[in-house]
C-alpha cells in the first residue's frame, strides 16, 4: 500500500523560505508524476506545483518564480523549495501521487 508523508512546514515571516519534502513508499514518483497543492483556511484546494513522469514541471501563477519543485528519484522523494513566502502563501501544503495524498504539512507566513 502505498504512502506518502510530508514534512518541512512551519512558520516563518514574510520573505522568508521552507523546504517542504514529500516521502513516498509503496509507489514510483517518477513513474506517476506527483504535484503539490495547498488549502488555506476556507479555500478551495488548489495545485501549487506538478512534476510530470515526463520531467515537465508547472506552476501556478502565485508562484512562478518563488517556489521550485524537484525530484530525487534514488530517495523517491519530491520537494518545494518555496522562497520569498507571503502571507497569502499560509496553507495546509500536501503532495499527491498515483491518486494518493499525503497528510499535509502546515505552512504559515507572517508579516
């Protein structure tokens, strides 16, 4: 059965960073593609940033720029490198691959 588990959030001030990682068991990163997305307080869920099985990698708009996903295909594990954080980036953050989610991990950013 298959797992994933994220970790790295916690709680920075604006224009601060956090690595968030994504440790997957029982599946293949590469082999789904995974993505990252997030869900603040009374929002919809909503994706943050995907890497394809293919090696293409998207982000939404907000964070074009600031934040990078990546891949270590050895470690089977994903991550978000998320730099110059605003308070609008406060989130529950989870990973998601070959139809599994993680548990989330808690991103807060204050002024």
């Amino acid at each position: 059965q298959g797992q994933l588990v994220e970790s790295g959030g916690g709680s920075v001030q604006t224009g601060g960073s956090l690595k968030l990682t994504c440790a997957a068991s029982g599946l293949r990163l590469d082999l789904c593609g995974m993505g990252w997305y997030r869900q603040a307080p009374g929002k919809e869920r909503e994706s943050v940033a995907i890497f394809t099985s293919t090696g293409i990698r998207r982000y939404s708009d907000s964070v074009k720029g600031r934040f990078t996903i990546s891949r270590d295909n050895d470690k089977n594990t994903a991550y978000l490198e998320m730099n110059s954080l605003k308070t609008e980036d406060t989130a529950v953050y989870y990973c998601a691959s070959c139809n599994l989610w993680g548990q989330g991990t808690q991103v807060t950013v204050s002024s």
